[in-house]
C-alpha cells in the first residue's frame, strides 16, 4: 500500500470514531438545527443580483434557447425530408 493511501484510511478512520459523532456540542454551529430552520424561514433572495450572477442566467438562458433552436430545427428538416420523399 502507497503512503498515501494508507494516510487516507487513517484520516477516515480517526474521523469515524472521533468524539465529535457523539456530542453534538462539538459539532459546531453549522450543524445546528437552529441555524436550519431559520435558514429555512427566513427564506431571503438578494434584491440586486451581481453581475456574475446576471452573466450566469444570461449564459443558462442562451443555452436553452440555443438548444431550442437546434431542436427546431432539427424536426424541420425531417419534416421536410418527409415531404421530399413523399414526393417523389
């Protein structure tokens, strides 16, 4: 066995047993129930997006659209291939 690995099974076995599964109070404050369940009702969306965050629903709607478009176009051809072979 490599070094390496040998490191990665004692790191997830002393994880395992670590006191920290068994007293909540060690866990620390992002694993408490209070802090979830308000997360939860408060339920806040930022009033001004970034612009990060605008290039990125720009980029998610191009996309779809895009594939629309090629969707579109896809069921256009054949339609027309149906009609070319009906003709003849």
């Amino acid at each position: 066995m490599s070094r390496g690995v040998l490191r990665a099974w004692i790191i997830l076995l002393a994880r395992r047993n670590s006191p920290r599964m068994f007293r909540p109070e060690l866990q620390g404050r992002l694993n408490s129930p209070q802090l979830a369940s308000f997360l939860a009702e408060s339920d806040r969306r930022l009033l001004k997006p970034g612009l990060h965050e605008l290039a990125h629903r720009g980029r998610k709607v191009g996309k779809v659209l895009l594939y629309l478009a090629l969707f579109a176009g896809t069921i256009w051809v054949l339609v027309e291939s149906a009609k070319a072979l009906a003709i003849f």
